[in-house]
C-alpha cells in the first residue's frame, strides 16, 4: 500500500456547487499530496499546476463553483491528452470533477495507460448521484419562490428558458417541492430531434403540469410566439427568467459538504490500493459513486 499519493484534480468544465468542497478536502488528507490545473483542458495541455497548501486548505469550502477555473479546448482533446499525459508522468493519478466532456477524456486518457478517477457533477447528463445536486436543488426552489413572489400570487406559472444541460428532474423536484408550475423553453441546441416536442416532468394532478417544452432551430415557432401561448392560456401570472444559470455557483449546502468529505474517503482507500487501474465514476462498466460509499469500512 502506497503511504502517500501525488494526485492531480481538474475542473475542466462548468463550474457547480461541492468541486472546492470535493478539493479542499482530499488536500487537507495527510496521505495526499494534491495539486490543482489551473484553466481546464488549457492549462492541462500547457503544464499549469498548483500545488495545494496543507496549512491554509483544513477546512472544506462552503464557497460554490471552482477556484481552478475552467478553460477550452486549443484543438482537439487527443491532442490536448497527448500533452497533458506528458505533464503527469510523476503523478499517481488525475481527478476529473466534470460532465460529458470529462467522461470521454477520462476513456481517452484511460487508453493512453493514465490512471484516472473520473467524478461526475450536476448539470450533467449522468444519471447517478453527483457532486452538488443537494446544492443547487436548494438553490432552484429558493430562486422559484422568489419568482412566486415578484408575481405577487400565491401560484405562479413560471417560464424559464434554458440555455445549458440543468438536470431535468431537479426542476421538476423543485416545482414540486414549491408549488410553481414551471415551462421550461429549452435551447434548440441540446435537441436530439427536429421537432417540436412537450416532454411531462411530473404531474401533480389534471390541473397542474410541469413540462419541457423544447424549440426546434427547424421550427417556425418562436420562443416568444411559444410563450404568448402560454401566457393567454393560463389563469395564473407569468414570470418568464433566464436566472437557472446562478444557481450551479450557489453557496454549497451542508449535505454536499458532507458528501464531498465522505467521498474523499471513499476514493484515498481506493487510490491506495496497488492493484487499481482506470476508474470512471460515471461508466457503468467499472466504478461508481455508490460502489465506493457502500464500500468496506466506509
């Protein structure tokens, strides 16, 4: 068993809620020696590493979002892999906190022989439990009861247009959980298909349902034209926000805290063990997030 582990940690995508958290606590670890790449992909590619200080990083921050900053892509993310595994010869292994992206790169630098933990975050498409979920699900039911509010109605039909990958069911739980009905006009860019479409989150009873209602770039229908719908077909008054964004940079919640912490754990007793190979956290076919909470000793 290795006492201690030289780990690197990147954030290479949108920021969320618990990554700091995630980071300064496997820092603090005294069998860990963690350094930071600082722009995503960028600074993987081009050598720009941090190196954590034990002193200052004791204690998990509550602070959303991540310090190391994320970046694009200069070219293609071979190429920038093929760099980057250069800068991590002396490490013992990378950690990705990230969505899609960082699930292909951990498979790419996987068969380049990296050592790799890939760990997914909200906002994602992965479907399991995620680094910030408790987080920004907090966020969105205070950000739709503030909503509530400026209609001045004890419900409101709130619209809101969405312009990233928000977890669909972290809306339809915070409509739940406050009572709004909410439409969401989805980015015509996240479609698979090229067709209108009015996809039923959850219905709480005939009268109320909370739906994705997605526009198609193909479509003659507008946005606004879609929302003049909306809004002379329903009894309740319309508050129509892009304010979904802010909510993945909200304060972390002590729940993900937690989670961030236990998960540290978790993932220094796997590290440690001679024999382990690649890992993604999020591939069906090795490891996941459950797997190492539910593991021996934890």
């Amino acid at each position: 068993m290795k006492d201690m582990l030289k780990l690197a940690v990147i954030t290479p995508e949108r920021p969320c809620p618990g990554m700091n958290a995630f980071m300064f606590s496997l820092a603090g670890n005294d069998d860990v020696e963690l350094w930071g790449i600082l722009g995503g992909w960028l600074g993987l590619g081009s050598g720009r590493f941090l190196k954590f200080s034990k002193t200052v990083l004791k204690k998990p921050s509550h602070c959303g979002g991540s310090f190391l900053g994320s970046g694009a892509l200069p070219g293609s993310l071979k190429n920038t892999l093929l760099l980057g595994v250069e800068h991590l010869k002396n490490f013992d292994g990378l950690i990705i906190l990230g969505q899609e992206t960082s699930l292909r790169a951990a498979q790419l630098l996987n068969a380049m022989a990296m050592r790799v933990l890939m760990i997914p975050t909200v906002g994602s498409l992965l479907r399991w439990y995620v680094l910030g979920t408790d987080s920004v699900l907090s966020a969105l039911c205070r950000f739709l009861i503030s909503c509530r509010r400026i209609a001045e109605l004890q419900e409101a039909l709130v619209v809101m247009y969405l312009f990233d990958k928000c977890e669909r069911n972290l809306l339809a739980r915070a409509a739940l959980a406050t009572g709004v009905d909410l439409v969401v006009l989805q980015s015509p860019s996240h479609f698979e298909n090229k067709t209108n479409e009015t996809t039923e989150l959850h219905r709480r009873d005939s009268s109320e349902i909370v739906a994705v209602i997605k526009s198609s770039a193909y479509s003659r229908i507008s946005k606004q034209e879609m929302f003049d719908v909306i809004s002379g077909g329903s009894q309740q008054k319309v508050v129509k926000t892009n304010g979904v964004e802010m909510c993945f940079h909200a304060r972390t919640s002590r729940f993900d805290i937690h989670f961030a912490k236990a998960l540290v754990e978790g993932v220094i007793r796997l590290l440690k063990k001679s024999e382990w190979g690649s890992v993604v956290l999020s591939n069906k076919k090795v490891l996941s997030i459950e797997s190492i909470l539910l593991s021996e000793e934890f």
